[in-house]
C-alpha cells in the first residue's frame, strides 16, 4: 500500500535552483512556474540533493577499502560487507544507478511549492505573505484543512489580510506597507489558519511569528512580489592572471530569500529491493526510514552556491 507525507522546507539562507540562462535583465533566473511565476524546487533536485546526502555518508570505507561505491554492487568481496550494506540502504529509498541492478527507489518526490513568502515591510522589518491560490493548493494537497481555507475570501489588488490593532507588528493605522505599496486591511486572518501554520515549523524561533506576520494577498499581488521581490546578487569572475576582475565578466544571479516556506508532496512504496537487509519492506518502513534521518540532520543544502552559504533548508516531514 502507498503511503504520503508532506515535506517541508524552510530557507535559512538564500536559495539559487536555476533555470538556466536568461534573454531578460537577470542572467541566472530561479526556477518558477511559467503560470504563476512561483518559485519552485523541483522534485530532482530534492531527491538528488537528499540521496547525495546518503552516499556522503558512506564514503568511508575502513582499511585499505576504496571509498567510491555504488548504491547497488554485483561484485562480491570487492569492498566491506558494511559499507556494502549501507549503499543497499541507499538505493531502498532512492534507487540503484548501477545497470547491472536497476530499479526505483521506494520514496518518490514532488516539486516543492511556495507556501509563504518573506517580503519587506515598513513596519516590522518583513511579513510572510500567502495569497487564496497557494492556500486552495495546500488544501488540495493536504497542508491545511479544507475549512479553514474556505475562510479566505477573494481580495482586490489593493487589499489584504492580516492581524491588525496596536499589538500587530506590521500595521500602520489600518494599512501596510509591502515593498512600495500601501495596502488596505479587509480582514483578519482566521486563527484556525494561524494556528495550523504554526503547526508546520513551530520548533523553529524564526517561525514562531508566523501568526503576528502572516499577509494574505489578492493572487494578482502574490504572483507579482514572487516575481520581483527575490534577491539579485551580482557576481565578477576573477582573473586567475590579474587577480583582479574580468572585463565583460558581470553577472547577475536571483535567490529565493532567506525565510521561505516550501512543501512537497511525497509518496512511498514497497521496496523493489531484491537483496540486503530492506528485502520485503513496506511503504511505511521507507517513510519512517528517511524520516529519522531528518531528524538526525535537520538541516539539507539544496540547489546550486553550496560552497558560498546558498540552500541551506530546515527540513521537517509530517
């Protein structure tokens, strides 16, 4: 039997997935949904970033045994029955890349999608802000309650959402201030909804404010702050001669910032391992697999710059 779960990413640092290069004024855009223009992580660099993880654990070896491996070996004697063991782990949750023994992984990832998104505000430094369409998608998909959703009620582009009065961080005499525009108060957000996302990161400090900073915003206004309020970095390349910069050498990379919240959809099934210890495991054992992994790391690196900070994440699964 298949089960789900729901992955959650948090940004601790500026995140770079690229989409390649660019025609248009940034060279080095994030990926993004080409209807919405959310920013996304793809489902690849997910499990790639998490299965690298794995094998980075493996890279051990004891003695004189070579460190390189693959997640599934045909030869026997070749390295140490440990590490052996180890790599078959691996390829349980995530699948063999050796052709000798191909088969898929048992956990299967979807894309991470925007959820709340940090943006500037006159008052109170930043707010996260959401909008009615990626709350409908997180109930589709099982994030939020279906009711409290239903709440939400549709918002004109120069209105918004959020816990005013004089104990709210962010309001400015019934209005707010996001970037540039000054936005009117149409509501409060629901508590049932502040409280469900506090639920999703509530151990981390940052995310504890989430109730006093959440902005829900006209669909309109959420896809155009996605669009245009992630961070341009400009980056030179050194000559290795001069030590000073390359002519002609500027270019400009977009991050998604720091504070971000994603989700992805995950699902797993029974192992196709065929030897190893894992052999006749259930969908349930692979989720609970990866799931104390998380708890032991925490904290995963995700897209490109790894060297430079970018992409570090605090990962939770429930």
């Amino acid at each position: 039997m298949n089960k789900s779960k729901i992955l959650y990413l948090f940004t601790r640092t500026p995140l770079h997935v690229g989409a390649g290069a660019s025609v248009g004024a940034i060279d080095q855009p994030v990926q993004r949904e080409r209807h919405t223009g959310f920013p996304i992580i793809p489902a690849s660099s997910l499990k790639g970033s998490f299965a690298d993880h794995w094998e980075a654990n493996l890279e051990q070896g004891t003695g004189d045994k070579p460190k390189k491996f693959l997640r599934v070996t045909t030869k026997k004697n070749e390295r140490d029955e440990e590490v052996v063991d180890q790599a078959l782990d691996s390829a349980w949750l995530f699948g063999s890349n050796n052709d000798k023994a191909a088969f898929t992984g048992a956990l299967q990832f979807g894309e991470a999608r925007l959820l709340a998104f940090p943006i500037r505000s006159a008052k109170g430094s930043f707010a996260w802000i959401t909008c009615p369409l990626m709350l409908r998608r997180a109930a589709r998909d099982g994030v939020l309650p279906g009711a409290t959703v239903e709440m939400v009620k549709p918002l004109a582009d120069e209105q918004a959402i959020y816990n005013g009065g004089a104990n709210s961080p962010l309001d400015l005499g019934g209005k707010i201030v996001l970037e540039e525009y000054a936005l009117s108060q149409t509501g409060t957000v629901p508590e049932l909804l502040a409280t469900e996302f506090a639920k999703i990161l509530l151990e981390d400090p940052v995310w504890r404010e989430v109730s006093s900073r959440l902005v829900i915003l006209s669909d309109g206004m959420m896809s155009f702050f996605a669009r245009n309020a992630c961070e341009i970095a400009q980056h030179v390349r050194i000559s290795d001669e001069t030590g000073t910069a390359d002519g002609g050498a500027l270019f400009n990379q977009e991050n998604v910032p720091s504070e971000t919240m994603f989700y992805s959809v995950m699902h797993a099934t029974a192992g196709r391992l065929k030897t190893g210890s894992n052999v006749g495991k259930e969908a349930g054992d692979a989720l609970n697999a990866f799931e104390a992994k998380l708890k032991e790391v925490g904290v995963f690196q995700f897209g490109g710059d790894a060297s430079t900070g970018l992409g570090y994440c605090t990962v939770k699964l429930s």
